[in-house]
C-alpha cells in the first residue's frame, strides 16, 4: 500500500528528530579550562618549564597533557597532578624556537572527557629543521565526534520504528 510506505518514512524522521531532540548536546554545560599556563596565543622568550591548566568545575585523575614542539617531537607531561579543578606537570625543555601545541584531555567529574589545545610561541632558540616538520594534527571537533550519540540514537530509534511498525500491523 502507498500509504503505508508514508507513514512509515513519517515514523522513522519523527523517532530520529525526537532521538535529537531527546539526546545531550554538546553544548550541555560540561566542565570548560578556564585559564593556562601558558595561555592560549602567548609569546614568551623561554620554553616553559611546567604547565597549569584551570577549569570551571573539578576533574578527575587521570590528565593527559602532550606538547608538541615546533619539529613535531612529543614532550609528555611528567605524571601531571589533579587537585580538585587545577592540572599541573613539567615539560623538558628542546631549546626551539617556534609555535608549541599543549594538548589535554581530563575527565569532568559528571564523567564527560574533556580535550582541547593551547598553542604558544617561543621566540628565542634553535630554528626547527625543515625536514623534521610535520604536518598539523587533525582537528578532531569535527561533526561525528561532538554529535555521535545524537547521530546514534537517531538511527536507532528510525531503524526501530522501520521494523516495529510492520510487526505491529501483522497482529492487529
């Protein structure tokens, strides 16, 4: 019957826009860095030696903090320390000059994963090789991976309603 293929597309868009509706946002008020140190665009003449990341809301262990020097060479973060809302760890020094990439990832205490970047210049130091350069990461903020549950839950939802709607005529 074509009014039955009808009413069932109507079922599946209404089951996934309600799915979007239903689902958290991204926008939900998660825990957000407040401050850094370094901060976010800053300039500075000497590599910094430990770094302080701030956010709105406690977090909890474990804290993961990358830098990324001008060459690409990683310097983890020495066992970086959570106390309530505050991060903090050292970073060896490389001696270059050039734009650093602090990236963090720590878990919100309502147990949401929080990750960002910081990028920062160091004016003074050794020129990085240009062979050694690599290319920039990723920016992982893309659609997928800040609505992959919304996306999830609506597809289940149509899905359902695809197959339920059928089963439901046959026994009535």
């Amino acid at each position: 019957m074509p009014g039955c293929l009808h009413v069932r597309i109507l079922l599946v868009v209404l089951v996934g826009l309600s799915g979007l509706a239903v689902a958290p946002s991204s926008a939900a008020a998660h825990v957000e860095l407040v401050s850094s140190t370094p901060q976010d665009g800053s300039r500075s003449t000497q590599e910094p030696t430990s770094i302080e990341l701030t956010f709105d809301e406690n977090v909890a262990q474990p804290a993961f903090v990358v830098v990324t020097a001008p060459d690409g060479s990683r310097l983890d973060a020495a066992h970086p320390q959570v106390l309530d809302n505050t991060v903090t760890g050292s970073v060896g020094a490389v001696g270059l000059a050039g734009t650093y990439t602090l990236a963090y990832r720590v878990v919100g205490a309502d147990g949401h994963p929080i990750s960002g970047e910081i990028r920062y210049t160091v004016t003074s130091g050794r020129e990085p090789q240009t062979d050694a350069m690599t290319s920039a990461p990723a920016d992982d903020a893309s659609f997928w991976s800040g609505h992959w549950p919304q996306v999830f839950i609506a597809l289940g939802g149509g899905l359902a309603a695809l197959f339920i709607a059928p089963i439901r005529r046959r026994r009535a």
